[in-house]
C-alpha cells in the first residue's frame, strides 16, 4: 500500500506503484490534463519530476 500526502495535508492511498500522473487523476480529471510534474519528497531533498514518474 502506497500512501501519498497532499500539500494540503490530506493523504491519498494506492494498493501499489503509482506514476504522478495517476495521483493527478485521482485527484481531478482538470489537474490531471493540466499536470507537468510532481514534487517528490520533502524539504530539502525535494525534487521535480515528469508525470511518468513512478
């Protein structure tokens, strides 16, 4: 199980890989045509990534 927390705090889960761009999708059909990259980590250690990303 995949757990992925939203800016706004709010968490989503998968029951496995998900790319950036499922994530998008989950979230809203607008967002996910609109989606170039994702964040991924926190802090520091964050980094921009394509929506292909898994």
């Amino acid at each position: 199980m995949i757990s992925i927390q939203l800016p706004d705090g709010s968490k989503r889960e998968f029951p496995g890989p998900v790319t950036v761009a499922e994530v998008a999708a989950s979230i809203g059909a607008g967002l996910a045509k609109a989606a170039l990259a994702g964040r991924v980590g926190r802090g520091e250690a964050a980094r921009l990534v394509d929506t292909s990303y898994r």
